[in-house]
C-alpha cells in the first residue's frame, strides 16, 4: 500500500509565528487582549475584521516574517523521518498569504528542511481542504482546531501540535513539539490503520 502522505502545516507547527507576530503588533501600539483562542479577533477585538487582515498580511510581508526559521529539533525531526521513512511524502501546506512576496519568504524559512519544494502557500485564512484532498491517506500535523476538523472529515489520521488555543480538539492524537514526530510514532500510527 502506498504510504500516507505527511501535510506539516507551517505556522505554529514547523516554525513559531504567533510570537514574533504579537511582539510586532505590539510594536504597531496593538494590545492584546487574549491569548488562548486561534480567532485574533478575540486577541484584539477593538480591531475591524478587515483591519486584523490587513495586519496580518503587512506582517506576512515584513522583514520580521521572514526571518522566522524552524528550530533544530523540528529540523532535526523532519530529516530523521525523511532518512528512516524515506517513500513517506512530506509536504507543507500554509494559509499564510498567496502574494508572491509571501510565496518567496515562506520558501525561504524552508531552506535546509527536506523536501522545501513541496510547498503549498494558499490565501490568508483558507481551509485546507481542496490540499487535503488530493491524497487519499494522509497524516496531518496541525494547529488549527478548524484544520484538523477539516481533515479528520475527510478521515485522515491527524496530529495536534499543542498550543493555548487548541485545548479542546477531539479525535487527535497531541504531541507537545514537532521533535515528538519520531518515524516510530508514525509507522505506529500507519501500523493502527492497516
Ligand atoms: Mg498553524
């Protein structure tokens, strides 16, 4: 049977994005008000829908964006799964921003990660699921409670990455770091499905 493929989302997943972006909000004289929900309109609730948009693409957009980088043992993690799982897909799949600026930085953060080419940057905010969907096995390794809902739908097998706003995410299993991706916890999980 042909092996799953692994979709690593981006952002509080493979690299901390929430971070460096809140410090630059605060930069800009926003505060914020919550922490533990993925909706910013609940971190900043004085701010207009399209106002947050236009933020979060400006960040996006920003040297400060660019510079976000994987840590070394997500580093470490993915190019241990690549070398002992080497015919398992990897690809990341982000709804960062599709603008080519966004594109050419995101790629750029993936430099030295194996497969950076397989990079799927859709529009700001989309659902997964037209990328979920291309493939009829998949493990998916996510933040986002919406995400993870979306490819648990499609009955893909999926992975939490713990953070304060996904507390309540059911049908997951939940790792606390991308190191805790081991290839033996994946052929476990294929091993469970087989
Ligand atoms: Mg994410």
């Amino acid at each position: 049977m042909n092996k799953p493929t692994l979709f690593i989302d981006v952002d509080g997943v493979l690299l901390d994005w929430f971070n460096p972006f809140h410090a630059w909000m605060k930069r800009q004289g926003m505060r914020r008000v919550r922490t533990d929900s993925y909706d910013m309109r609940d971190s900043y609730p004085s701010l207009a829908t399209a106002e947050l948009r236009r933020l979060v693409l400006d960040f996006n957009q920003s040297p400060a964006f660019r510079d976000l980088q994987p840590d070394d043992d997500a580093r470490k993690a993915l190019w241990n799964i690549h070398h002992e799982l080497p015919d398992w897909p990897i690809r990341y799949v982000s709804s960062c921003g599709s603008t080519a600026k966004i594109q050419e930085a995101r790629s750029a953060q993936l430099t030295g990660i194996p497969s950076p080419m397989m990079l799927t940057c859709l529009r700001l905010g989309a659902s997964k699921r037209p990328i979920f969907q291309q493939v009829a096995r998949a493990i998916v390794v996510e933040d986002s409670p919406e995400q993870l809902r979306v490819a648990e739908e499609l009955g893909h097998f999926t992975v939490c990455v713990r953070q304060p706003w996904n507390r309540i995410v059911d049908g997951t299993i939940r790792i606390n770091h991308l190191r805790d991706l081991t290839p033996e916890a994946l052929r476990k999980i294929e091993k469970g499905r087989e």
